[in-house]
C-alpha cells in the first residue's frame, strides 16, 4: 500500500524504473526485476530471469555481456571503448561484418555550472558560449566519429545561446570536477587549454566513476561534467535526474535547491501529460538560460553483424532488441 503525500502522475514511472526500491521477495537488499546475476567476471556477465517472472509475456530467459577487445580491428571501425559501437558475432566472421542499425542517442554529456562569488551569470554563460560557439565540441579528438555536438538538451529543447559583454571576463582561476566517460577527458584537456587563452586557469580534477557515488570534490567544484542516459520515457528519466541525483545539492545552495524540488512537487500534480512535459520543459529551459546546465555531446551508436542479419537494434536503456531481427539460417 502507498500512501501519497500529494498526487503524483510520474508515480508509474517511479515504479518502473531502475530507481525503485521496491525489495525482492527474498532478497531484500537487491531490489525487483525480471532479471537474477549468474555470473560476473572479467569477460562475463550473465543475467537469468527469474523462473515465472514474466508469466505468459514473452521475455528473454537469459542476456550475456562479452567483452573480447583483442576481437576487434581498428580498421574495421569497431572498438570496445565505448559501449555505442557494438558488433555482433564470432571472431571468423569479423571480417565481413556490415553495419545494420545507427543512429543518435537521446542521451548527452553535459556541464552544469555553480553560480557564487567566483563565477557570474554572465561569467557562466561566456563560458557555455565558448564551448558552443567557438568549434571546440566540433574538433574534438576522441575518434571513430563518437559523438556529435548537442544543440538541444531534448529535441525541441534548444540550448539558449547569448551575446556575451566584451566587458565580461573569466575568473583568474576555476575548478572543474568530471567522472567518465573516458570522452570527457578530452573535453576537459580542450577546455582548459581553450579557457587558459582567456586567461582563465582551469584546475581538472577526475573522478574515476560513472556517477557521482562521492560526492566530496564536489564541494570544492565550480564546473563539473558527466553523462545522462535517457530511457523509455525521456521527460521522467529526467525529472527523477533533478529529483535523484546527488550532483545537483552542490549545483544549487540550499534555498535554490529547495525552490527546485517544490517546483518539481508543482509539475508532478498535473495530470495532463502535454502540460505535465511543458511545464517541465520549462524548468530545464530555465536552468540553461540561466547558466546553471547545458548538453554537451551526443553519441553515435553503430551496430554492426555479419550478412544477413537485419533488424537488431539497441533500446534506450542499451539493451538489444531482438523481435525484429532476421537471421540468416544455420550454415548445418
């Protein structure tokens, strides 16, 4: 039984989504899903299903992650540095491997930025602007054609863009704190190099992660970068961004923080959806108007299978899918 507080219409979607906390029935420190870990090792993770999960619902009975580097060419276009380039298939058949799926991803690295006596408004978005306008997401050298400069946090959700003082000048000195993915390194080394030629020092302080599960360099940060993945439902996976993630307590001090979650509490009644998705549009176009996020890059993901496999494609959530897919029949 739930008892709510106030309504709420993302409620199916909390409930749904990896940041349930909904206990399992037997092992209550590991949560729900259709899904149990058999294996972990270094080149190995399989998942089962749990025995009648899915009742009568078609759901695959088990999933396996390979990682093989040493499988794969350079000259093929393939690489197991990034998990948007995945091929499929056995080691002899490389070789003939085509691409069958591509496109770009709804999820973006981004920087956000915290307002204080060292960095303005205005400082904040000369910032943001020399990163969108002066080419440097364009040039950067991460390879294999990765990634593609953002223009919209969402499509329809366009990044503002300013003309900046000439009068407005950086800080002598910023601190910027970044997790993974490994893309971001060559961002932060462009942007320090790009902001030092403003005179601006720019200290670069990693944090080896995929999220922000420490949250002490944060305290001294005035820039910090990381990656958002977008699900299913790209407005909720973003909503439970601002309401979740432990990143945004150091964004904001605490009466801004506070302004924001009963915003959040505001938008969450609306029980019609359009006007719930615009009103929430409306807080992140506030938040890059005002200098406090903006997208950085998308990815291209390329999947790539020997002839006469077709139709395999990757969910939001990087999971294969399958109900489509053509394979070509068993050579014996």
């Amino acid at each position: 039984t739930f008892f709510l507080h106030r309504p709420d219409y993302w409620l199916a979607h909390r409930l749904a989504s990896y940041c349930s906390h909904l206990a399992h029935p037997q092992f209550p420190l590991i949560g729900t899903g259709p899904f149990r870990l058999t294996q972990f090792t270094a080149e190995l993770v399989r998942l089962e299903s749990h025995d009648y999960y899915h009742l009568r619902h078609p759901l695959l009975k088990a999933v396996e992650y390979w990682i093989t580097p040493p499988l794969f060419e350079k000259d093929l276009g393939t690489s197991c540095r990034h998990p948007v380039q995945i091929t499929i298939g056995k080691p002899e058949e490389l070789q003939r491997v085509s691409q069958v799926s591509s496109g770009i991803s709804l999820g973006f690295c981004y920087l956000t930025l915290r307002k204080s006596p060292r960095l303005s408004l205005w400082q904040a978005r000369k910032v943001i602007s020399i990163i969108h306008q002066s080419g440097l997401l364009q040039t950067l050298e991460v390879g294999e054609n990765l990634i593609t400069a953002s223009h919209a946090l969402l499509p329809g959700w366009t990044i503002p863009q300013w003309q900046v003082p000439d009068e407005v000048k950086l800080p002598k000195t910023l601190t910027l704190v970044y997790h993974l993915p490994i893309e971001l390194h060559t961002m932060a080394e462009r942007l320090q190099a790009t902001l030092a030629a403003e005179g601006c020092e720019l200290t670069i302080i990693f944090h080896n992660a995929k999220n922000w599960d420490d949250t002490t360099l944060l305290a001294h940060a005035d820039l910090m970068m990381g990656d958002r993945l977008i699900g299913e439902a790209p407005e909720y996976t973003l909503e439970q961004w601002l309401r979740c993630d432990p990143l945004w307590p150091h964004v904001f001090d605490a009466p801004a923080y506070a302004h924001l979650q009963s915003t959040l509490d505001a938008v969450q009644v609306m029980p019609d959806e359009e006007n719930r998705f615009n009103a929430l549009k409306a807080v992140f176009s506030q938040l890059m108007a005002d200098a406090t996020l903006t997208p950085l890059f998308n990815y291209h993901y390329r999947i790539s299978a020997p002839p006469g496999v077709n139709g395999v494609r990757l969910t939001p959530r990087g999971w294969f899918e399958f109900t489509e897919a053509w394979l070509p029949a068993p050579s014996q």
